[in-house]
C-alpha cells in the first residue's frame, strides 16, 4: 500500500520533494504548450454555402475553412411565399442535421439533400452549433424547384480550392455519363462519374488531398453534349 508521509516540521523537506520539483515543471509546461495549440485556431469558418435541385431533390453543398469545437450542423428551410419574394414572414423549419469535425485546421466540405420538396422557391440557411451548446446561423441561400432540365456543366466551387471542390452538372435524359479530371499534359488524373444517369440536376464533391497544386481540367460527356472547364487546386 502506498504509505503517505509528512514533515515533522516547517523546516523539514517532504520525502517526495525531488519528484516534485521534476513533475511540477514539466507538467506546467505541457498545460502551457497546450494553450498555444489552440490560441491560434478561429471558430468555424464557413467559405461556402450552395443548393441545387436535381429533379426529386435539393442538394446543399458547404465547406469550412477551419473548425473549433465544432458539434455539427443544422439544416433549416422556409419555403417562399409566390406573393412574398423578399421573404419577410420566414418560417423555418428543421430538415435534418450533419455531424462535424470538431476542431481542425484544414479544409472540409459537407453536403445534405433534402428530399421533401415540392415545386416552389425554398430558402436554407445552417445552424452551426458548438460542443458547449451556443450556435450561429450562416447566410440564407435560395433555390427554386422545376421540373425541366438543360445540359449544363457549372464551374466548380469553390475555385481555387483545398483539397476539396464541388462540381455541379445536369443532363436533358437518361443517358450513359462520364465526368473526368484531367492534368495539363492531358492524363486522366481521376473518375468522378462513369455509369447511367437519370435526366436531373447533380453534384459531384472532387477530393484532390493527393494531388499537388496546380491547374487541372474536368470534362462532363454524354451522347449528347460534351464540355470541358478549368479548376486551380492550391496548397
């Protein structure tokens, strides 16, 4: 058993001074280190926020620049009024929530699809929460639900990026689809899509953690349409 010993006197040194004074120091320091690990780290910096609607569905795509104490995201809606377009008498509405990263210092993109949605104009905006329960709302992006599609491929964003991007693009039926990332000298870097699609509007999160930076290009076919756009990955 662990035997507890005193000093007889004020004078006295305790038995365990010399570990003491090792521990003592050191353990200080390790608290100290530990504060200037986080001193530099800033809240949840959100550097982007985007909906699109693919057919049946909306798809909201966001992305962070870095994260402290970050416990997730909630997803609210309001769906606009035909006689209201500025929105004024908003009611919000929970849809779902995605989970976050906690702290980190890099770059991290997000995505949620909402599938109960009707034709109309929809407003969203996120409700970032912290661990200790305070939160903050971002901006309110807007997008309206049809029912017709054009070919299109969009220009990815955000661009420049790190390491991640989001690439959106939609087609006029269903067809056989391919989506590609290229280099400069033209080799095929990575497959994004390469498989039947439905006609619709869809997104496409691009992970280039293991590529270096650079300018790389990204080629939407189809048997009927074909584009090609630019895209900046900077490290």
């Amino acid at each position: 058993m662990l035997q507890l010993q005193y000093a007889s006197n004020a004078n006295d040194s305790h038995p365990n001074s010399a570990a003491t004074e090792l521990v003592a120091p050191q353990f200080v320091q390790e608290i100290f280190n530990a504060a200037i690990v986080y001193e530099g780290i800033i809240p949840v910096e959100l550097t982007s926020f985007a909906a699109d609607y693919n057919g049946s569905e909306v798809i909201l795509n966001w992305s962070t620049a870095t994260e402290l104490n970050n416990q997730g995201f909630e997803i609210e809606r309001s769906k606009k009024s035909e006689t209201d377009d500025k929105n004024t008498n908003e009611e919000w509405e929970l849809v779902g929530s995605v989970q976050g990263s906690g702290t980190i210092t890099k770059p991290k993109a997000y995505s949620f699809v909402d599938k109960s949605v009707s034709t109309g104009k929809y407003a969203y905006r996120l409700k970032q929460i912290d661990l200790d329960g305070k939160y903050q709302y971002s901006n309110v992006i807007e997008v309206e639900v049809i029912k017709n599609f054009n070919y299109y491929l969009k220009q990815n964003y955000p661009n420049p990026f790190n390491p991640a991007t989001n690439i959106r693009y939609a087609i006029g039926n269903k067809q056989f689809v391919t989506l590609k990332v290229y280099d400069l000298l033209g080799n095929e870097v990575e497959t994004l899509v390469n498989e039947n699609k439905p006609a619709g509007n869809y997104n496409v999160i691009f992970d280039a953690s293991k590529l270096s930076s650079g300018v790389y290009f990204y080629t939407l076919k189809t048997a009927e349409f074909s584009k090609t756009n630019k895209m900046i990955l900077t490290k």
